[in-house]
C-alpha cells in the first residue's frame, strides 16, 4: 500500500509537471490586439473568438497578426485543430515573426498545412508544407514539430486564411493552439494558463517527496 501510494503522489507530481508549463492561446483576451498582416490581409472579412477563447475564426481573405512572444526551440512543438467550410482557400497556415513585412519566398517561419495553392507555392519557393487540407476533411489535429525547421524569437503570431481569388466566402477556424517545449507538457483538452514553474523546481520537489517517502517506509 505504501509502495502504491508513493508511486501515484510521483505520478501526480508529473502529471502537474506537464499541465504547468503549456496553456492554450485564449483568443478572447487577443482578438483586440489583433491587426492584419503586412499586405496580405483584406480587413473586410471576419474576426472572431468563440468557444470561450478556444477559438479563433476567420472568414474571407485574412491574414491575422496577434502580438505575442513565442520562443521556438529545437524541441518545441505546435499543437491546433483545425476546420475550414464554404470555399477551398489558396493557403491555411500559421506563421511567427518579429515585424509587419511580408516579402514572398522568405517566409521560413510560417507552417503551411493546407490550401489550392500550397503544391504551387512549393514548386517556387521552400516552405515548411505540413499536409494538404481541403475543405470537406472536417475537425483535423495537427501536432507539428516546427523546432525541426525554424528556431528564434518571435513577437507576433500569424494566422493565415488566404483567398485572393474569392475574398468572401472561405471560412477557418483555429482551435486549441498552444505551442508546447515537448509532447509531454502539452495540453489536450480545455484553455489553461497556469504559471510555469521551472523543470529544476518540480524535480527537486520530486526528489524531496521521494526522500521523505523512503524515510517514513524504513
């Protein structure tokens, strides 16, 4: 029994681990923030959050800026849903960068999954292409290691609703986006923001409940 108990106090204590270093993106507190990107952006379509903050949707031809610090590392990992109805858009994509400028083929920290025109835009310039989306694959859960293609720091994240072609009648929508340092510290379910103790705090209180574990057994 004391075996047991100590092994799921560890395990609690890892579980906590993991849940306290991710959260998800509440788009209710950044949608005020939010601007379009560089020139890419056509403020006529739509903006919204919905689902408590869970989600962010896009109609139209939109390219949307959200000032946010992000720091992407070899490890880390981006983790969304995503959906989109009405017409095929030409890109469905997520993107980070530190200023308002976009300039074709030198958009290496932007993530591309899908969209009429993804195949086209590899053909001219290198991108980080994750899958071929089209409208009619419904709910799809992507998990993209993005530290395998770009690292930095970041002080804005994009998302891309791209349809030059028809700027009205597309429609996205990013749900439970989080970028995570590892699988392990990603969340899966409802929007979290807990404060992130550090790795080397949680193991050394692992370590002490360890110890007092081992003293209250002998």
């Amino acid at each position: 029994m004391k075996l047991f108990f100590k092994a799921a106090l560890i395990a609690s204590v890892v579980l906590f681990t993991s849940t306290a270093n991710a959260a998800f993106i509440n788009f209710d507190n950044e949608v005020g923030s939010a601007s379009g990107y560089a020139s890419q952006d056509n403020s006529s379509g739509t903006l919204l959050s919905s689902n408590s903050g869970a989600t962010l949707e896009l109609g139209g031809n939109r390219w949307i800026d959200i000032p946010m610090n992000v720091t992407i590392t070899s490890s880390s990992i981006l983790k969304f849903s995503f959906e989109a109805s009405g017409l095929n858009a030409e890109l469905y994509g997520i993107g980070f960068d530190n200023n308002d400028t976009y300039t074709y083929g030198q958009i290496d920290s932007f993530a591309f999954f899908g969209g009429s025109q993804l195949n086209k835009m590899i053909r001219e310039n290198p991108l980080n292409a994750f899958g071929n989306y089209s409208v009619g694959d419904g709910i799809v859960n992507y998990s993209l290691n993005i530290g395998d293609f770009f690292t930095g720091t970041f002080d804005r994240i994009i998302f891309v609703l791209d349809n030059d072609e028809n700027q009205t009648g597309s429609f996205a929508s990013f749900s439970n986006v989080e970028i995570c340092d590892n699988v392990l510290v990603c969340q899966t379910a409802a929007i979290t923001e807990v404060p992130a103790p550090s790795h080397l705090g949680f193991a050394g209180l692992a370590l002490l409940i360890v110890g007092a574990l081992r003293r209250k057994i002998r």
